[in-house]
C-alpha cells in the first residue's frame, strides 16, 4: 500500500483553535480504457475526463461537500490509498480548447509536448479549484481531484481504489451571513440534501424559524402591466400556490445602488421573511433591467464579455457579486453558483404579449390536451468537421439513464414516451417545412442541438415566427411546447427582439424555454459539454425515478441543473476560462418559472365526461359570438354551463328545445378576458365537454 497526501492552501491567514474539519471517502474500481485516433483516455466511475489545454486529459470526480454551519473552506488534502498500476501503455488525448457552438471547431490539436515529454508524475496537484459556495443557507466546498498518476515520458498509469478528501474549515463572516437563508421550504431542502455528498451534516444546522406569513410565487412588474396578470394570480392560488404582485415603481423606491441591486435586495428580503420560492420577471429589458455578467474563455485568440444577460443575480441570493466595485460583475471569487430560488423572465414589450404568456402558461397547466405530454422531439444539426461532430451525439444522451463523461443522469424513458427525431446524418439536412410539419403534429417539448443566433433557431429566422406557421399549437389542437436549446445567442434578450422572446410571446408554439443569451459551447473530441451538461441534469432532475427526488417546476428543474453542475466549475482548466462558467451565466429560462412540466399524460382540471351527443363550438378560437352545436338523440333539456380553467360557473343557459335532431345555441362571451375555458352540455341521459379559447 502507498500513500500519498497532497494540501493547497487557499487565501489561508489564521487557522489555529478554530479550525474544522469535514472528509468523505470516495472508492474506484471500474477502469474502462478508450481509444480517441492514436491517443487514449482513461475512465473511471462517476469521473468526467478533463484537464488543463493541451495536457493530458484525466478523469476527475466531483466533490460537493457541506460544511459546519458558518463555517468556510480553506485547504483541502487528498489522501489516497491501494495505489493499483493500469495494464498497458497510454499516451493520454490531450485536452482541447472550449468552442462556442455556432463557431464550430477550430481545426485546431493544441498539446503541450513539454508536458508530454516529462517524466514527472502527472498531475503536481490531485484536486481542482477548490470553491466556497452557499444554498439556502447551508455552506459547501466545491471542487474535483483525480485517482489517477500518469508518468508521461513512460506512459504509464495507475489509480488509487481508495480517496480520503479532507476539508479543513473556519468560521467565516460571509458563511454567517449565509445562514439567514435558511429554509422550511421542503422542496428547498430537498434540492440540498440531494446535492450534499454528506447530507447527515445538516443535522447540525439550527432549524428555521415558522414564518408568520408566507407565500410561493413573487411577480414583479411594471405597474402598467400588474392587471395583466391576474388570471395568473388567480390560478396559481386557486391550487394553493399563493403568489402576489410587487410593482417595480415600488421596489425602486428601497435601498440599492441601482435598479437590479433594489430587485435583488427585495426578492432576498421576501425570501428570507415569507419564504418565496419561485420569482417571475415581468418585461423586456425596457421595462424589466438585468445584470450583465463577466467571463472571459481562454479559446483561440480567447472570448470574453462583459454584459453577459445572467437573470442569476436575481435566484442566487449570497453575496453581491462584485466585490471589489470594479466593471466586471460575476468574477471567479465574487459568485454565487447555488441559486436559493428559482426564476424566469416573462419578455413582453406589451400588454398583447403578456396576454399571451399568461394564457399559455395557464392553459399549459389546467387544460392540456390529452395524450401529447409523452412526445418529446430531439432536433439536431450539423455542427463541424474536423472532427465529424453531430448534435445528435447529444441529445441520444438525454434518453435513458446515462453514465457517459462521469457522471449519472435519469433520462426521458425511451419505453414510455413517443420520442420523434430530426435528426442531420451524413448527406441528409432536414428542412423548415419538415420541422413544422413535426411541431405543427403535437409535441411536448422540443430538445435542439445546433446552430443559432439572436434572429436564428432551428434554421427557422425572426420571420418563420408566426401564429400561421405553427397555426395547430394552439392549445386547441395541439398543446403549447416547451424548448431547451444549446444554441448560441437566441436567447439574448437584451436584443430587440430576439427569436426566443418571439417564439414565446406570440399567441401559439412556445410556453416557454431556455435558451443562452450568448454562446453555448462544447467540448472538442468528445460528446461533453458545458451546455449539454446543464441539459442533461435538467432533464435528470425531471425524470428521477425517485418521486421524492423528481422536481417538476419548470424554473426549479433549471435552478437544480446548475446547482448540480457547479462542483464541475472547478475542473482544471474552468476556473478563469470557465467556459462553464459561462453557460452557468447565460443559460437562462424564458417563461413562467412556476409553471409545472407534464412528463405524463395528466388528468387535470374539468374532467373529460362520456356523453350521449355530439357537440362542437365554432369559431374555436374566439373573439365575441361563439356556436354551439349538438346533436340530440332523444327528447330532453340541454343545460349548458361555461366554466373557467379551474371550474368556477361563468354563464349558465337553459336551452329548451326537446325534439331530436341537430341543434345550435349562439352565446356572447365578448366579456371573458382571453384564456382558457370549458364549455359543459348536460342532458337527462347524459354529459359532454368542450375546451373553449378566448382571443381578443
């Protein structure tokens, strides 16, 4: 047996009586050897092969490791053990340089032949960046290490079965100040106990208080639009999500620096004092302002900006996010990767484009249309050569559970859901008219791998986005979809407007998406990626076997895929190029973040009832005048009763007429507000049901 103990030290001045400290125990014993041209790589269980650009790639394990409450990290030692030589010889692939996705690949092998040549072992340091992070109050260390010692000028191997990490801790102001975070929120704790390797560690934080009053969904608006989204409200409370409105007038008038700092501020203070777990951003950037965000990728000649749309700043609640004052919000050190909350933007620019959101987001949940929530649609392109890369590489990784690049993830179960595939292949392009036809047929939620940009998406521009082209997803029909896309660019709001903002503020097709306000990116060589890898925990966190463990909030499910993946910032490599980083920032969710995903055909709202007649409403939908018309088998009085989505009587009419034979009834809703409601005939032998959609 040889052991071996590596420590860095972190920023650390005095550790003396009051230190701490936190270990996990980690085993290997799966070595699976691949062959990438005339390189190798090796892999381990639950590691994802990494490494700093142009040196040998290595497989790392995650470590996200809560801590004492209060308390921070400042050294972590790995210790291993059994050290277990690799049959064979290996010269390991070396790890290429981060592209964005619409740039394609660079065409470019970069490595490092100093590296290569030397034979010392490989890596000096075992273990990534070590990071501070806080959810919900609780305090983690972030990082990764690797198993592995590889001797270059030798090409030889081995790993250790057995890894001790070792955390050392102390009491830390920021860490306190965590702690007013803390949560009763169940699904809040959830998320915590999930993420920590070491969840018997939260038995040691103190309980939070019982809150006096409390609510779930926090939306704040221009006062102008705070009517706008009353039937939202309304729904929302009606199934016992109480939620209520905050005018942006009025959040601008308490303490902050500037507009998004008094945002922020107040969406902290509603979550530490009435528990809020899901916020809805109401406007487009003129209305609604955002942070932007720095990150700089070492690619190339390097990409960096400075005014990354990040809606993060207002879900991660710690810290400030700049602390030292400068230009450049988000720099490693001054973040926050664990979200407390989950939010989304509502991009309108008017009271029409609200209208719509809010009518799809509550038609989408109270009145689907059966038998379509289990029809996934993978669209995939060509994305560049050299070396022939498909998107479909991708997205087949989110069906079916996948351990692929060292890490576990639940997928859409390929023997329960109707899964439809667009897929480029080798001298085949799918076209628009195929894409529409597809949608246009009723899909549940659209997965796109490709090439995008502001006005660009699925081949489609700003123009394909209209009511007539997707004229059947039109929650009569077919139902809204939903969208989770790597492409670069469409999602940035801050343009005006972009095709995400269009696809999801027009009266059909979309509910909502995520979509990057500026690049995806991939790793060259391999089927990971920075923006795949978000995808994948997103859909994992949807479709976790474990009901305790499933989180069906469309922005809870995109606040847990980040906070899944940030122990991986930490890779070698990520922490200053940080093309994670950089899709942590710009990967952001337009729509109603509350709004709960059908993965299964649901029963919900007014039931579907058997009837003993036909019925059909015409225009369907409609402005004003609607027509009924049935048909009557036998003599009887036909009561007839509209409903709102959740049941409540708007209209009732008794209409007389007993003979057999067809039959028509003309009523006036020019009064209903758009949206989504039921239209019931009952006779003595018998009941039907209609979805009715008002427009305006």
């Amino acid at each position: 047996m040889k052991n071996f103990a590596v420590t860095f030290f972190l920023s650390l001045f005095f550790l003396g009586l009051f230190a701490g400290n936190v270990e996990k125990v980690f085993t290997f014993s799966k070595v699976t050897i691949g062959q990438n041209g005339q390189y190798q790589t090796i892999s381990l269980d639950n590691t994802m092969l990494a490494g700093l650009h142009g040196e040998p790639m290595l497989p790392y394990h995650q470590i996200a490791l809560m801590l004492p409450p209060g308390e921070k990290a400042v050294s972590i030692q790995i210790m291993g053990e059994a050290l277990t030589p690799i049959a064979g010889t290996f010269e390991l692939y070396p790890q290429q340089l981060m592209q964005p996705i619409s740039k394609g690949s660079d065409g470019k092998f970069i490595k490092n032949e100093a590296v290569y040549h030397s034979s010392a072992n490989y890596p000096a340091t075992p273990s990534g960046n070590l990071l501070n992070a806080y959810l919900n109050g609780y305090s983690f260390a972030l990082s990764t290490f690797t198993p592995v010692v590889y001797n270059p000028a030798n090409k030889t191997a081995s790993y250790y079965k057995k890894v001790t990490v070792h955390i050392t801790t102390q009491p830390d102001v920021a860490a306190d100040q965590a702690l007013q975070n803390l949560t009763q929120s169940k699904d809040a704790l959830k998320r915590v106990r999930i993420f920590a390797q070491n969840p018997e560690m939260m038995n040691q934080y103190p309980a939070k208080a019982l809150l006096k009053s409390n609510y779930n969904i926090l939306i704040i608006t221009p006062a102008q639009f705070e009517t706008g989204f009353h039937d939202l409200v309304n729904y929302y409370n009606s199934k016992g999500r109480a939620t209520q409105i905050a005018t942006i007038e009025s959040v601008g008038a308490t303490a902050g620096q500037d507009l998004q700092e008094k945002i922020r501020n107040y969406i902290t203070s509603e979550y530490q004092n009435n528990g809020i777990e899901q916020v809805i951003l109401g406007g487009d950037v003129e209305y609604f302002p955002y942070r932007g965000f720095y990150c700089y990728v070492v690619s190339g000649t390097g990409y960096e900006d400075y005014n990354i749309p990040a809606d993060l700043y207002f879900s991660a609640l710690d810290g400030n996010w700049n602390n030292n004052g400068n230009n450049k919000w988000g720099e490693p050190g001054e973040d926050d990767l664990l979200p407390e909350i989950s939010v989304g933007r509502m991009s309108f620019s008017n009271a029409a484009e609200l209208t719509n959101m809010v009518h799809k987001s509550v038609s989408y949940q109270a009145t689907p249309v059966a038998e379509e929530m289990k029809k996934p649609f993978m669209v995939s392109e060509f994305l560049y050569d050299p070396p022939m890369t498909w998107g479909s590489d991708y997205l087949e990784l989110l069906i079916d559970e996948h351990d692929d690049n060292g890490y576990v993830t639940n997928g859409i179960p390929s023997a329960k859901n109707y899964i439809t595939r667009l897929y480029d292949t080798i001298g085949y392009n799918w076209s628009v008219g195929q894409l529409l036809t597809g949608i246009n047929a009723g899909k549940s939620f659209i997965h796109h791998c490709g090439h995008s940009n502001y006005n660009y998406m699925m081949r489609m521009y700003n123009w394909d986005i209209t009511d007539q082209n997707f004229s059947q997803v039109n929650g009569v029909d077919h139902n809204y979809q939903l969208m989770y896309t790597h492409g670069c660019i469409c999602g940035a709001f801050d343009e005006s407007d972009c095709i995400a903002e269009l696809s999801t503020s027009i009266a059909n097709f979309l509910v909502g998406g995520v979509f990057n306000s500026r690049y995806g990116w991939f790793n060259q060589g391999t089927t990971e990626g920075p923006s795949a890898h978000i995808h994948r925990e997103f859909i994992s966190a949807l479709y976790n076997p474990d009901p305790d463990s499933a989180i069906v909030e469309f922005g809870s499910a995109h606040a847990m895929s980040k906070i899944k993946t940030a122990p991986w910032v930490g890779l070698p490599g990520e922490f200053e190029p940080g093309a994670q980083r950089w899709c942590f920032y710009d990967c952001n969710v337009l729509g109603d973040p509350a709004m709960k995903i059908w993965i299964d055909n649901p029963i919900v709202g007014t039931p579907e009832l058997s009837g003993s007649f036909a019925c059909s409403l015409s225009p369907n939908p409609c402005k004003d005048l609607v027509t009924i018309s049935f048909t009557l088998d036998k003599t009887s009085d036909v009561n007839i009763t509209l409903m709102n989505a959740i049941g409540q009587t708007l209209l009732t009419n008794v209409y007389s007429d007993k003979n057999p034979g067809a039959h028509s009834v003309i009523l006036n809703i020019g009064s209903f507000t758009p949206g989504s409601y039921y239209c019931r005939l009952d006779t003595q032998d018998g009941s039907t049901l209609k979805k009715l959609i008002v427009v305006r």
